[in-house]
C-alpha cells in the first residue's frame, strides 16, 4: 500500500431528498453556495491538500457534475476575447486535476457508493469528502488528517463535538484521547439515542480510509432499506486495525440540510469581495425588521 494519499472519493449519488423538489432533477451537489457549487468547495478543500484525483461516484440526474468539472471550450474563447480575465481564470482554475466518475446504480447507502470507487482507488489510502459538509476554507481539517495518518498509517476520521439532542443524526464514537485533538477509537455506534450514545463525538463527513475497508463493505451485513452503511464496516474493520479520529474545533457547515445551507449562505457571502459590503447592509436593515416580525 503506498502511503501517500492521492486519491479522494466523493459519494454524491445520494437523493437529496431534503432539499426536494430542488432536487428532483438536479443534483444536491450543485446548488450554490453564494457563486459555486456545494462539491466545488471540497474539490478546492482537497486541492489545496495537494490530492489530484477526484473520484465521483454519481447517479441518476447527476450529469452536471460531470459538465461542471470539464472544459466549456466556446465560454473559455468568448471570456478571452471580451478580455474576462479573473472570469476566465476562475473556470480554467481546475482544469489540472483528474476527474473520474463511477455511476451507483442504486443509491445503497454511503457504504455501498464507497465500495463502487474500488476499482478506481485500487491498493492505496484515499480521502473521502462529502460535500454537504461544507468546512470553512480557511481551517485546515483535511491537513491535520492527513498528518495523522502520515504518522500512524491508520484510518483517520474527522469528528466534531455535537449537541446531545443531535447525536442520533451522526454516527458517535466512543474513545481514547492519544494528544491534542487525536481519538484512538474504540467503538463506533450509527445514530444512538441521545440515551445509548457513548459521547457526544460525532463522525463528520471527512475520512481518510485505507484499501482494506473494501472488504468490510463487501461483506457486512446491509441495513435497513438494503443499505451499506460505513459505520459497520468501520466496526468490522476495528476488529482488525487501529482506527484515529481527529476532533475538528473549527467551523462546519451542514449543506445537506435546509438551515446549515442558509447559513453557509449568508457567512460565505458575508467573505465574498464582490457581494460582502451590500450583503452586510441589507443584513444589518433586515436585522431591525425582524425583530418586528413574527418568529
Ligand atoms: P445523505 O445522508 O446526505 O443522503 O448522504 P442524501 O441522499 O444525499 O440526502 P437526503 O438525506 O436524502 O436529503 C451523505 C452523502 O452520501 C452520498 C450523498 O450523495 C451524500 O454526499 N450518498 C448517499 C451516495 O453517494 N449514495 C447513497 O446511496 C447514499
């Protein structure tokens, strides 16, 4: 196994169904955030990593992606001659990087999308990003993972400390603090009952995985609804390994869902040069409206 991470998957077959009717036709992935698609920040979070080969696993509905990452060659002739330069450079600023893309026939859960980039990944560690998960561009999340397992040469997951009322939305560790923000796992349980859960640890949607993971995903038991779930691969694959996670104190963004879309919305616009100053403006009228308003 080599022990450079090269590769990253991005399982974006999912159905969305959180955001229909948005989503009927087009892919969750490609609403934006502000002027870019939602996959399009974690391309760039990857990018920056020096990862240079992108692995899409996509399905029914998602053919944008695919147009998205390619070269428009008549918009990239027609911004040169009218002389767009920043324009032109922000849609050929990706075009370095290798795209592949893998169709789930059937989305079978978050496990069986990973399971479909085998043929792709082969022998090596990879990065899988879910691009819902949207993390602030200026913390470095992926960076610190990918030291952690330069070091151990063990699966790292990203975790984040999440209300008590919250954990039964997020797979929840229990484990042993090793150094600063670095888990040895012990034990991983898919959405418990705020009850049941071992901590308040949650998974969040980065995980450096290595090639043995297949297996699991080959082999465990489906779900309910016949799906694949990560969570007991990982289980099964702890029997085996050493698994880290790295605690993230930074900021998330929950895109997949209607609220931590709106908010990603609004920070991110509030940092973007060509809209931030208005935006502010309008935020702050708005700001003494609401308080008229009903809740
Ligand atoms: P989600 O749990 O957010 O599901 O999947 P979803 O279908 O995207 O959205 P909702 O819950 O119906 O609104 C987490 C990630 O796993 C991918 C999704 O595309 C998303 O990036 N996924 C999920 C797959 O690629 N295939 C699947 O079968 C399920």
């Amino acid at each position: 196994m080599s022990s450079e991470v090269r590769k990253a998957v991005f399982p974006a077959a999912g159905l969305g169904t959180r955001f229909l009717p948005a989503t009927k036709a087009s892919p969750k992935e490609m609403l934006p955030i502000v002027d870019k698609p939602m996959i399009q920040y974690a391309v760039e979070e990857a990018e920056k990593c020096g990862i240079r080969e992108f692995i899409i696993i996509t399905g029914r509905n998602k053919r944008t992606i695919e147009d998205h990452f390619d070269s428009v060659m008549e918009l990239e002739v027609t911004l040169k001659k009218k002389g767009k330069h920043s324009l032109l450079n922000e849609v050929q600023r990706l075009n370095h990087l290798h795209f592949a893309y893998i169709r789930q026939r059937m989305p079978l859960g978050l496990g069986h999308a990973i399971l479909c980039s085998k043929p792709v990944v082969h022998n090596e560690p990879f990065a899988v990003m879910l691009s819902d998960d949207i993390i602030d561009p200026e913390d470095a999340l992926l960076k610190e993972m990918l030291k952690c397992f330069q070091k151990y040469q063990s699966p790292v997951l990203a975790l984040q400390k999440v209300p008590k009322k919250d954990v039964s939305r997020y797979g929840i560790i229990k484990g042993i603090k090793v150094d600063k923000n670095l888990f040895k796992i012990e034990d991983l349980v898919e959405k418990p009952s705020p009850s049941n859960a071992p901590s308040n640890i949650a998974i969040i949607g980065r995980y450096i995985l290595t090639p043995d993971i297949f297996h699991f995903l080959e082999t465990v038991t489906p779900g309910k609804d016949g799906e694949i779930q990560l969570t007991d691969a990982l289980k099964a694959l702890l029997k085996t390994r050493d698994i880290y996670g790295y605690l993230f104190e930074g900021r998330r963004y929950d895109a997949g869902d209607k609220a931590g879309f709106l908010e990603a919305t609004v920070e991110f616009a509030l940092k973007n040069p060509e809209v931030k100053t208005q935006f502010r403006k309008y935020l702050l009228s708005l700001k003494s409206n609401l308080k008229t308003r009903q809740g």
